[in-house]
C-alpha cells in the first residue's frame, strides 16, 4: 500500500534498528482517513471468503479492525489484555509477551462473541514478534471457529514473526513490508509476497 509507506518515510520515527515509533497517525493520534482506507483495504483483500467476524487486541488494533469490519459490513471484537469484573461468563483465553511493553499477559475473549460458526479475519497494527497474532489465532481455534487470515497494517519481515505464523498455517497479508530500516531510512520489500496454506 504505497500511501501508507510513504506515510511511514514522511512521519515515522525510527528509533533503532527494531523499532519504529508511528504514533503520530497510526497507534496514538490516528489519521482517521486512512484508518479508513486500511480497512477498505483489508475489505478488497479479503472479500468474498465469508468473513462473519473480525477480531484484534486492545488497544492499537482496534481502529483498523472497525475499519476493516466496516469495510466488510461485519461485527470488530477485541481480545481485552485485563479480564474486567463485568466479564463473569466463559471466556477464550491465551498468554501474550509484549515486545514493547516487556511483560506477558492473558488475553480473553468471551465465549459469546466468537463460535464454530465464524469466519474470522484477524487485524492488527503490527506484526513484529507475532506474538499478539499467535495468541489470537490460538484463541481462534479454540473456538472452534474458521481462520481466514491474518491482515497487517505494518510488518517487520526481518523479526519472527511472520515464520511463527506460516508454521501454524495462517495466510498473511500486510499492507506495508519493512525489509531493514536504521535511524533516517526504511527499505520496503516491493511487491508482496504472502504465505497461502496449500
């Protein structure tokens, strides 16, 4: 998605050679118009597969999983990093290591917003470690319900996350790629290649 890369180069920070700060439009001010059009992408990308629902993981995957759910015309849930005193009913749950937060926790999603009768599509902003992703496609399977993919506004193809992924089966698309990028520059891999189980 060349609008988001170039958004990337002009705005983003890079603050190592592993981390990318894109606060000031994707994942704490969010540029509303191309929340928008993300999910309008994910939409074109997974169309016609019979997505009932989409699902993310609080709190920077929420805005492109409405987007995407919009898109598509189906509920968001977001898998919740706290199991709040409201939530009393059964609930999926998995364990999650943050990269940037440094610290594992236990997401959960309730039993009744996700069963054998859906297709999902999961979203997220980032797919680095994959960390998030493979507790969401865990919880996923737990439901019994039918993954049927993995959308990603951003991937760093260089960090694991992507093999943890293929290894579980999961079919992968993410807007922009990043190949390698250091303090002032960001290269991204060209035309994208994705995982499609066979």
């Amino acid at each position: 998605m060349k609008l988001l890369e170039e958004r990337i180069r002009q705005e983003g920070l890079i603050l190592s050679d592993t981390v990318l700060k894109v606060d000031s439009f994707l994942n704490h001010q969010v540029d509303t118009a191309l929340a928008l059009e993300i999910g309008r992408e994910f939409g074109r990308i997974f169309a016609g597969r019979g997505i009932t629902k989409v699902l993310t993981i609080e709190a920077s995957g929420i805005q492109f999983a409405m987007a995407a759910g919009i898109a598509l015309g189906v509920p968001f849930v977001y898998a919740k990093k706290k199991k709040a005193v409201t939530l009393s009913e059964s609930v999926y749950t998995a364990p999650v290591h943050s990269f940037t937060r440094q610290e594992t926790y236990q997401i959960s999603v309730s039993q009744k917003y996700l069963g054998p009768a859906d297709h999902v599509l999961i979203v997220d902003d980032f797919l680095a470690t994959g960390a998030a992703l493979v507790g969401l496609v865990d919880i996923v399977r737990a439901s019994g319900a039918k993954l049927a993919g993995v959308g990603c506004v951003i991937e760093k193809s260089f960090q694991e996350g992507r093999s943890l992924l293929e290894n579980k089966g999961v079919e992968i698309h993410s807007l922009a790629r990043i190949a390698s990028m250091a303090p002032g520059e960001v290269h991204f891999i060209g035309n994208e290649t994705v995982y499609q189980p066979s």
